[in-house]
C-alpha cells in the first residue's frame, strides 16, 4: 500500500485509462534476515516469482 505500483494505478486513473496492473512488491508484514536470493525467492519476488505472478495474471485475462 501506497508504494511505487499504487502511484501508477493512481496516476492511470487520473488520466481516464483502464487497464490491467500487476502490482508486486514486498508484503506488510516482518521479514526474517537472511540471505537476499533467498528472502525474495521466500516472498515470490526473484524471477521464477515474478514470471509465475505473471503467467497467472494472463491466465485471468479475458
């Protein structure tokens, strides 16, 4: 909430356009040191996250 994709969809709003957003980021919520890889792989953020968020995304689309 309120980070960089809120400000986009903000924005697209603002201007009348009506599109699909994906909107990832880092949960709100505590999250356990570690080694970077693998905290984002943890919280779907490293490639194979982000491409998996995506081909669901896809999948919904009409």
């Amino acid at each position: 909430a309120g980070g960089a994709g809120s400000a986009v969809t903000e924005y697209l709003n603002q201007q009348n356009r009506w599109m699909p957003v994906l909107q990832l980021g880092l949960p709100d919520v505590f999250i356990d040191h570690g080694k970077h890889d693998q905290l984002l792989s943890d919280i779907g953020l490293d490639a194979k996250g982000i491409a998996a968020s995506i081909r669901q995304r896809i999948a919904l689309l009409p």
